[in-house]
C-alpha cells in the first residue's frame, strides 16, 4: 500500500514525489497544561488524529504527504500552571522557517501548516507568507477549528461551551471519544468562572489580559456537558472538513500552477 506518511519513505522516494508535485502537510499542536482533568498532550492527540484521518482521505484523491506531527508549540501563556513545554514565540518562527526551508530543499514546491493549537496560529500564517515570499512556492496555513467552523455549527458543537476554548467541554469532548482513559472524569466541575472577553470578538480579532489568556485557571468554560458521542460528533464534522479543505486547497495550487505555465 502507497503510504502517505513522510517519514515512510526513502530519500529517493521522496525525491521523486517532490518532482512529481505532491503537496506537504505539517501538522502543528503542543504539550500544555490542559485544567486539572485533561492529559497535557491533548492538542497533540487531537491534531495527530485530525492530520492523519484528513490526509489519508484526501490522499484517495490528490498526492499529498503528511510529515510527523511538531507535538510542542509556542505556549508560554500556560507556563505559570505547570507541565508545559513551550518555544518562545521567535523559536517557533524559527523553526517552522526552519522546517519549512528543509522541504524546499528536498524540492517540494506545495506546503501546508494544519494547525491544533491556538498559540501558535499567528505564527504559523507568518510563516506561510514568508515562505511564499523568499521563495517560488505554494503555501497554505490554518486551524481545524477555523476550516470547521460551519460544519462545528451545524452539529451544535457550542452545546458544551466554547469552540474550540481550551480544556473546556468542546476539547473534553473529543478527548472522551479518541482517549477515555485518559480524561480524569473526578475532577470534572459544573461551574466555572468564564472570562466574557475570551473569543468575544469576531474571527481576527485578540483581546488579552496578562495572566489570564488561557481563561480563570487555565481553562475557558466547564466541562461537565461533554460526553463521548459528542466528541465522536464532533470529530467526524472536523474530519470531513479538513479533508474537503485539502483537496481544495491543492486542486488550487495545481489550477494556479498549470494557469501560470500557459501564461509564460
């Protein structure tokens, strides 16, 4: 079976799919404090399996590669509560420039950043932009929670609190449908104080209070409404999404592409 995994293949494999066009996927999330009820690798759990279940449909459909998942972000706000790690936000530039170099080298020429993680979404389009810029290339950056904004809406995904919030009954959710055992259902609390300036503006926008930019003790909203089957509700919506958003977005680059060709 063609395996859709980078680090699957052999350097001559890989040369050879560079040449033939196949876009590359990195997938981005953290290790962080996630309350007092969830494991600290949750937005890595969540972003493994969003990339891999996403890209493996997506590669029924276009050549595409997914390269292992970058399980620690930028996530020095969360720092203060413990079991965090986290690069400064001028490392993480860095090192997604870094990465990003790394691939044109091997000659790939379409790389996208699949975000799973809140602190590093500014960096990661920054990283887009100047790669497109510094170099003949195809780039693309998002969140999962922002290619699946409508089909989260439309499941009522909000039902348990903020999207995607943090450590909130949204995340729970999901952590109950792909990790159970790892969710410390005792610590689960019915009441919780919420921060009302927490994502209250529109897409784009960022409000922040020192000490405070992860919600009233590190995290948003409670989580005592999330279940299991909503994770898996949940899941199913992001994964449909992302894979749609993929296939999009290489069918575009390709579109551009071969335009541009006849127009030289």
């Amino acid at each position: 079976m063609k395996s859709f995994l980078f680090h699957e293949h052999t350097r001559e494999q890989l040369n050879q799919k560079a040449a033939e066009g196949y876009m590359v996927v990195v997938a981005l999330a953290a290790t962080e404090q996630h309350g007092p009820h969830l494991p600290v690798y949750t937005d890595s759990l969540i972003g493994q399996f969003v990339a891999t279940e996403a890209v493996e449909q997506a590669a029924k459909t276009v050549p595409i590669l997914l390269c292992p998942l970058i399980s620690i972000g930028c996530s020095d706000h969360h720092k203060q509560f413990g079991g965090t790690l986290s690069f400064s936000s001028s490392t993480y530039m860095q090192m997604l420039r870094d990465i990003g170099e790394s691939l044109v080298s091997c000659g790939f020429r379409r790389i996208v950043f699949l975000n799973g993680h809140g602190g590093n979404e500014p960096i990661m389009h920054q990283t887009a932009n100047d790669l497109a810029v510094k170099h003949p290339v195809w780039t693309a950056s998002a969140s999962y929670w922002s290619i699946s904004r409508e089909q989260l809406h439309r499941v009522n995904a909000d039902e348990v609190g903020m999207v995607p919030g943090h450590a909130g009954g949204f995340e729970t959710s999901v952590i109950m449908a792909l990790r159970e055992d790892l969710v410390a259902t005792d610590l689960i609390v019915a009441e919780h104080s919420e921060r009302a300036w927490i994502n209250s503006g529109p897409p784009g926008t960022f409000i922040g209070r020192h000490l405070e930019l992860t919600g009233s003790g590190g995290y948003t909203d409670a989580p005592h409404m999330a279940t299991k089957e909503r994770g898996e509700r949940y899941l199913e919506a992001i994964n449909h999404s992302v894979t749609a958003w993929l296939i999009n977005v290489y069918d575009s680059m390709d579109s551009g592409e071969r335009s541009m060709n006849r127009d030289k």
